[in-house]
C-alpha cells in the first residue's frame, strides 16, 4: 500500500534522499519544507515553508517495466488530484509537469536507486503570487493562485497516494496502454512546436512507450527524455 509507512520531518534538503531500496515498497517521505529541492536535469525546486505537498514515493517496479515510465504514471495521477482540487481541467507537459492554463502547478522527479525508484512529487498548494518564483520556463501558478482559497495539505496528500496507488497498479499490470487514455487526453505539448535536446519540431503526442513523438523536416522522432522548450 502506497503510503505506509511514513518519514515525515519538519525540514530537509529533498525528500528523495530520506528513502532507501531497503525500505518497503510503499514507504513515503514527506517535509514542510526543502533546502534543496530537486528537479529534472539538476534544477532546483524551491517552496515556501509549509505551503506545497512535498512527497517522495519507494516504488519497486517489475523487470519488464520501464522505470522511466514512472514519471508519466505520477504525472497522471497529480493531475487527476489537481483538477479534483480546482475542478477544471489540468495537463500534462511531458514528461513531468502538471500544467493549469499554460502554468505550473506541480512536477515530479524519478530516480533509479539500486533496482527501486525514488518518485518525487511537488504541488504546489498555497503559495502567493509573489512567494513563487518568477524565472521559471513555465509560469507558475498553486492552487490558491487560481481559484484564491487556502487548502489543508494533508486531505490532498491522501488523495493523491490512492490515486497514485490506482494509477501504479494499471501500470504494473499493462504498462503505460493501460493509462494511455487519460495520459493522452492531457498531453499539453500536442501540436505545439518543441525543441528537445537539438531535435526541433511539433510534439505529434506522447506515445504509448513513453517517448515524445515529434514531426521533424527529416521525419517522426521519438526522445526519451532531455532539455525541452516550447512555443507558449
């Protein structure tokens, strides 16, 4: 069961380096605040004390799944949190970012560690306009920014575990067909010129193996992952 047991302290540099592969699948980690919190590629991501969800996730994965896939399957299911949370619709900007009218709101982070994947999620839930930051390649947004109201963190948290329990167990059992759907219907980057890692085109779709599919001058090019940017 995803969510038991669970490390929780005040403050730490980033909940993914409080879990471990020796701990039970399952076990999550959680803070009011990270010093030093990670994002893809080596970013940073910052929060104001006590005002996002900040939760890493143990997963242990079988052998025939692509841990990358872990991403889009959190992914998934923070979005669903997020459009129950505002009741509007929410996207995904592959592969990791969860996205409200053209802002971010929330992204995750999966890392490999000895055979296990350490999933970090961050909402961001009641930060002010001026408490996000302003040099994001997306715009930020929270929740309270959009529809104005404080939210107690924890009956989102538990929201988002069983969803994310929900979403993982279709995965295990039938891969990333069997979210494909919902993950599909969300894609942000659809029909939108990109450029990834060099390669420059328009994003067709997130395929059903992961990958971006993207239109070149040359041909359809799917990537796994890299430096992405966008036409807003």
């Amino acid at each position: 069961m995803i969510g038991e047991p669970r490390v929780h302290v005040a403050e730490c540099e980033s909940t993914q380096l409080l879990l471990d592969a020796s701990m039970a699948e399952g076990t999550i980690a959680t803070t009011d605040h990270q010093t030093s919190g990670r994002g893809r590629l080596g970013r940073t991501w910052d929060d104001e004390p006590g005002t996002s969800l900040l939760c890493s996730v143990l997963l242990k994965p079988p052998a025939d799944r692509r841990a990358a896939e872990v991403t889009l399957v959190g992914g998934l299911a923070t979005a669903e949190i997020v459009e129950r949370a505002l009741g509007l619709s929410a996207q995904i900007k592959w592969p990791n970012d969860v996205m409200v009218d053209r802002r971010k709101v929330a992204g995750g982070l999966a890392e490999l560690l000895e055979g296990a994947v350490i999933l970090g999620i961050g909402i961001n839930v009641n930060q002010t306009r001026d408490q996000l930051p302003g040099d994001t390649r997306a715009p930020a947004a929270s929740l309270r920014t959009i529809d104005g109201r404080v939210r107690e963190r924890e009956p989102i948290l538990a929201d988002l575990l069983a969803t994310l329990e929900q979403a993982y167990e279709a995965w295990v059992a039938g891969g990333i067909d069997a979210l494909y759907g919902e993950i599909g219907a969300r894609d942000f980057l659809r029909g939108r010129r990109v450029s990834v890692n060099g390669t420059t085109g328009t994003a067709l779709m997130i395929a059903r193996d992961g990958r971006l599919e993207i239109e070149t001058a040359a041909g359809t090019v799917a990537v796994e992952g890299g430096e992405l940017t966008y036409e807003r």
